[in-house]
C-alpha cells in the first residue's frame, strides 16, 4: 500500500473488495454444491439434479429451503450449548480464511481484503480454528459414532498439519515472503515445478484437511454413518457443510497461489482483469480436479492414515526443504524460478 | 493505525460479518421451523435403529493423545521456521547448516518414537 494515498480512499476500496468477496462466498458454496452432484452424477452416468428449474440449477435454493425449515431435533445426550452452536464455530474461521485470499491484480489494486504480512501462516492457522468446532459437535452431540468421528478428526487434522505447514515453509524459502499475493506474483515458472514434492505434499495434506474422500474417515459413511454430524440435522447441518465447501475453494486457492503462478497468464482482458479471471479459472480447475480425484479413489484405513502423515508425508516434506535449500543457494538455479 | 495493523482490521471484520451471517441465518431457521418434534424417538441417540444402552462417554484409543504429544513438538518446530524461511535468501549457507542441526535434533526424537512404536496404529 502506497504511503501517499490516504487512508480513506485505501479503506473505501478495500471495503468494496470485500463486499464483493462476501458475495461470492455465498454463491460459491451454494454453485459447488451443485457442481459435486452433477459431477458426481456423470462419473456414474447419471445426469444429477434435473428437476429444480432448468437442468436442475435451482437445486441449491431447494435445498437451503429445505434445510431452513427442517424441525429442531436436539439429542436428549447432548450438550445444548455446543451442540446449538459448534456449527458456526466451524463456519465463521472458513469465511474468515477467504479475507487473504489474492484474487488478482485489476487495475494496480490488489484483490485481497486483509494483504497481512504473515498471510500464509495465517490461513493454516485460522483453518485450524474450524477442527474446534467440528470436534465440540461430534463431541457435544452425545453419540458414540460422532465422538469416535471427533477424535479421529483430531487426530487427522494434527497429523497433517505437520508435512502441510513443512510444505508451506519450503515455498516461503523460496518467495522470501509469507505474504500470499507476494509468493504468488513472484513466481518466473510455476511453483509446482521447482516444488513437485512440496505440491504432492500439500495436496494430500489439504485433502486430508478438508475431508475429501480419500481421507474422509472423519465422517466414514460405511464406518461411523457419518461421524462427528451423525446428530446434526436442518441448518447445524447446513453450516457444516457450507464451511465443508468453502474450505474446498479455499484449498483450490491457496494451490493456486502457492503453485499454480496466482493470477498470471496470457493478458487478453483491460485493466488487469484477466489476473481475476485466470486465477478464478486456475481454482476452479483445481475444484474439479479435486472433485474427480476425490471420486476415483477408495477411503483409506484409520492406521494408513496415520502411516501416510508420519512416516511418508513428514520425511517427504523434509526432503523438500533440503532440496529447496539447494535451490536457494543456488543463484542461476534461483533466478530461473523466481523473479 | 498503521499499513501493519489495517490489514488485521478486515480480519475482524470478516470474523464480525461471517459470525453475524450465520446468526441471521440460525435465526431465520428458529423463525421458520417448525416448533414441536411430536416423537419422543426423535431425541434419543442414533444408533442403527437400536436403543442406547450406554452414554457416550466411552474409552477410546490412548494413541489419539500420543499423537497430539508428537504434534506439539513438531508444530513448535515448524512456527520456529517460518521466520527463517523468510529471511534464509539472505542468511545463505550458514543459515542452512543451522537449521539442519535444529532438525536433526528434531528427527532424534522423531526416530526414537518410531522405534519405540509410537508411530504404530493398532
């Protein structure tokens, strides 16, 4: 931020960047609900939703309604206070996450609501914030299924929060800056190049994070009937999910920043705007790749799980940094991958 | 106020409105559900079908706790590195070495509880 501009012309606009960011919350949980089901649908040969309006796109307001209106069923075992409430203390981190987001660079301002610093740190930690309140409900709810879904989100969460956030400091070596659009303006090529290990890495880390279905022990269908949300039902329910599909698109993001280049590409639109439109396809792109990913694969076993974090996501993580190392000493090696 | 804390402003902001939005919306369902639940069934914990014998307070696997013992180690490890990540271009070489006697120190401790089995799910 220029020292020059005054501030309230800086908080006026930022302001709008963030009323345009919370507007697209909204309708990107709502779109992404309907995008799983239609893919879900052709991977099985099947439409998806057709009925509600034109080819099934009023599905998401169906839904919504449905949920608004559903009866208020509080187990007599549980917790009233946290039961009532650990919904929104999982939802309100993974709006929060969506404020350090870079959307693109239109017209010498950047799209990024709260452009911190430590903007990296802060999404892992602030995502973090979301496991409390999915463990306080699966715990609050008082089923047997969700408390064995909450420990194990507990556990999942720690374990790979270690090779995800080893991951995020190899990129940070090589930015020389926590802050998100930074890492992600800086990159001459791809960070998934010189960091293949560290994507492959953070990728299956973030999938563990988010509950995909690789990883979804947490709320195992065939296993625990849905884990830590057995009891939840009309709006408690509503909100876990939208924070479900919110992380989704912030996961594809934050991929995006830390290695798909953020907003850069070929210039076609004015004003900068094809940074938005490239880093918005790049996610969705990302979105999609996950969605069939996550499709094509088996659930994993509980101790495989745990396997995979300690004993091969967390020495690969530590292998990358040793190599990113090499990079950074390196100096023709570093100017090819950074600017 | 200063750049430094005007991002940290939004941050606020934006816990303030998604919390606000989610209240609106709990109470936009408290407004339009329905306010009876005319089974007593319907309160009683889902078990397949079957009435609960116990509560839900039972005993689950101590690992889940050595795991987060584990954690906190290596988690303190990696916010130790996020400032020297930053600054390891211009610290150069000597920097890495110090850094890899840091984890070396780390991974005694990571190998020994892989030896002991800690790491071992069962």
């Amino acid at each position: 931020m220029e020292n020059f501009v005054p501030y309230l012309i800086v908080a006026l606009i930022q302001v709008a960047i963030s009323l345009g960011i919370f507007g697209f919350v909204m309708v990107n949980a709502l779109l992404l609900t309907l995008a799983e089901r239609k893919l879900l649908g052709w991977m099985h040969q099947r439409l998806g939703p057709m009925e509600v309006g034109p080819w099934g796109l009023f599905q998401p307001f169906a839904d919504m309604i449905k949920l608004l209106t559903k009866g208020d069923v509080i187990p007599k075992a549980a917790d009233k206070f946290f039961y009532s409430y650990s919904a929104l203390i999982a939802f309100t981190p993974s709006f929060i996450t969506f404020a350090f987001i870079p959307f693109g660079l239109v017209g010498g301002i950047k799209l990024v609501a709260a452009d911190t610093e430590i903007g990296v740190l802060m999404i892992s930690a602030v995502m973090a914030l979301s496991v409390i309140g999915i463990i306080l409900g699966g715990w609050s709810s008082g089923n047997k299924f969700s408390l064995l879904g909450a420990v194990r989100t507990a556990a999942q969460e720690i374990s790979y929060e270690i090779p995800k956030t080893l991951a995020i400091i190899a990129v940070v070596m090589l930015a020389g800056s926590m802050n998100v659009y930074h890492i992600s303006s800086i990159q001459r090529v791809w960070f998934i190049a010189p960091q293949f290990i560290g994507f492959l890495v953070f990728f299956v880390s973030s999938l563990a994070e988010i509950f995909r279905i690789p990883f979804d022990l947490a709320e195992g269908e065939s296993e625990l009937v849905a884990g830590y949300n057995v009891e939840f039902s009309g709006i408690r329910f509503a909100f876990f999910f939208f924070a479900e599909y919110t992380y989704l698109f912030v996961t594809s993001a934050v991929i995006t920043a830390l290695y798909l280049g953020g907003g850069s590409g070929p210039e076609f639109l004015p004003w900068g705007l094809s940074s938005l439109f490239w880093f918005l396809l790049k996610s969705f792109a990302m979105v999609g790749f996950i969605l069939w990913f996550s499709r094509s694969l088996p659930r994993v076993r509980a101790d495989q799980l745990m396997n995979m974090a300690w004993k091969i996501m967390l020495p690969l993580s530590l292998v990358n940094i040793i190599w990113t190392a090499f990079i950074v000493l390196n100096e023709n090696l570093l100017k090819i991958v950074v600017k | 106020m200063n750049d430094y804390s005007f991002g940290y402003l939004f941050v606020g902001i934006f816990a303030l409105v998604g919390l606000a939005m989610g209240l609106i919306a709990f109470f936009l369902a408290f407004a339009l559900r329905p306010k009876r639940i005319d089974s007593d069934l319907a309160t009683t914990s889902y078990e397949c079908g079957i009435p609960p014998k116990t509560d839900s307070k039972i005993k689950f696997n101590i690992r889940y706790i050595v795991f987060a013992l584990i954690f906190v180690a290596f988690d303190v490890e990696a916010v130790f590195l996020y400032p020297w990540a930053v600054k390891v271009k211009e610290l150069g070489t000597y920097a890495i070495f110090e850094v890899t006697l840091f984890i070396a120190i780390l991974l005694v401790g990571y190998f020994y509880a892989w030896g002991r089995g800690l790491l071992k799910w069962d």
